[in-house]
C-alpha cells in the first residue's frame, strides 16, 4: 500500500513538469498563428517587432536576413497585394519549433516584390517554421511557390503538360 502511495504522490508531483512543454509549444503556436492573422493577414506591420525576438534571422532560400529585412519584405508584399491576407491551415509544433502552413491570397493592384501592378488575384500556399526562445520568434525558415505567383499574376506563361492542374 505504502509503495502505491508513494509511486501516486511521485506521479501527482511530476504533472507540471510533464505539462510545461506541451503548455510552451502551446503558447508558441498562439503566437505563430497571432503573428499570421494580427500582423501580416491584418496588415499591422507596426506590430512586427512584438512577434520578433532583437537577434531574429531569417532563412529564405540561399538568403538570411535581419528583423529589418524581413520586416522591410512583409512591407513589399503588403504594397503589391494591399487586400492580402493569410489563412492559417495548420500549426504543428515540437520542442521550441513551430510550423504552419498557410496560404495567402490578394489582389496584385499596386508594383511591389519586383514585378508590376497586374490587377491579378494570386492565392499560393507556404510554409513557415518559427523557433521561438523565450515566447518570441528568434529564427525563421520559409518557403512558397513563387512560381505559381508569378504565373497568376500574369508575368510569365500558363503551366502546361503533365503537371498542369485540371480546369
């Protein structure tokens, strides 16, 4: 009887240890998903650096980038798609990492990104994983189909083939 209390009471005493993590990715997918639907979906970009941690870096491609480039980038895309906004599909998280997937969509009205004003809709998916250090992005790694964009905006020719998407 006594070996069952004590194996009960060491079990009782371990829960909020057990619970923490799972409470910390938690918070941080909360955080990622706000960041999407607050600051970028809403255009809010003065929140930017509430999200962010000083030392963020972003990883995009080949590039890395600072809080002020990427911030400066979030800037582009809001100039050439001014209704854009962001659904969230799904947040997956593990350890102090979080990914979503999300996909955007907006109006090409504005140049912006490089390429000019179209009045195309563009609607793409990506993929973001955050890591977070003390309840604020510190690093980031994206990725989403460029190509697709440029194609719906009308810059470069419609996909045709094998790979093509039925109509």
């Amino acid at each position: 009887m006594r070996k069952g209390s004590l194996l009960l009471l060491l079990f009782a005493i371990s829960l909020p240890g057990l619970a923490q993590p799972g409470s910390e990715q938690e918070r941080n997918k909360a955080v990622a998903r706000s960041f999407f639907e607050e600051v970028l979906s809403q255009g809010q970009l003065e929140k930017y650096g509430e999200f962010h941690s000083k030392d963020f870096v972003a990883h995009a491609g080949d590039r890395t980038g600072t809080l002020e480039e990427d911030l400066a980038y979030a800037r582009e895309e809001r100039k050439a798609l001014p209704d854009m906004t962001f659904k969230v599909n799904r947040t997956v998280a593990e350890k102090d990492l979080v990914a979503v997937h999300w996909t955007v969509s907006g109006t090409n009205t504005q140049a912006g990104m490089g390429f000019p004003a179209t009045g195309k809709k563009i609607a793409s998916d990506g993929m973001t994983i955050f890591r977070f250090k003390d309840g604020k992005i510190c690093e980031e790694w994206g990725v989403f189909d460029m190509l697709t964009v440029m194609r719906q905006a009308g810059l470069l020719p419609p996909q045709t083939g094998l790979l093509s998407p039925e109509k």
